[in-house]
C-alpha cells in the first residue's frame, strides 16, 4: 500500500534516538522509510522468524525496511538418490 503523500514519509523516532548510541540498531518495523541520515548504519530487522543484519546502502534510500527483509525462503526441489 502506498502512502499518501500529504502525510509524508513514515519514519519512526526510535531510529533516531538509537543512533547516537549503538553500532547495530533492533528494529522490529519493517513499514519505516529509510532516509539519507540511515546512510552507513546497521539494523536488525525482524522478518517474523528471526533477525536479519541489513546495511544501509545508497540504493535503499527512499525503499522500506521491509523490503530487504525477506519472509519467506527460495523453494528448491530435492534431488532423489538412487
């Protein structure tokens, strides 16, 4: 779902207040607007299972948390043996 556009970006202010202090940042929202000022930070994200380490690139800017976070896995078949 898209946003409208007269609220702005959602950004939540915990971010903030952790970045002062920390290397790796815990976020559980995967629905935050990374900015320009994430640029170089660390986040743990959670994707329902467990906590993905994310690096904050300039491609992601503008992107949501939740979209490098994958919830689900890459199905494969399995090979049968003889």
């Amino acid at each position: 779902m898209i946003r409208i556009t007269w609220k702005g970006p959602y950004i939540s202010e915990n971010i903030y207040y952790n970045i002062l202090d920390k290397k790796e940042i815990l976020h559980g929202s995967r629905n935050v607007i990374i900015t320009p000022n994430l640029l170089g930070f660390n986040f743990l994200i959670h994707n329902g299972k467990n906590l993905l380490k994310i690096k904050i690139t300039e491609e992601m800017i503008g992107h949501k948390f939740g979209e490098f976070s994958f919830t689900r896995k890459k199905f494969s078949y399995k090979k049968k043996r003889k």
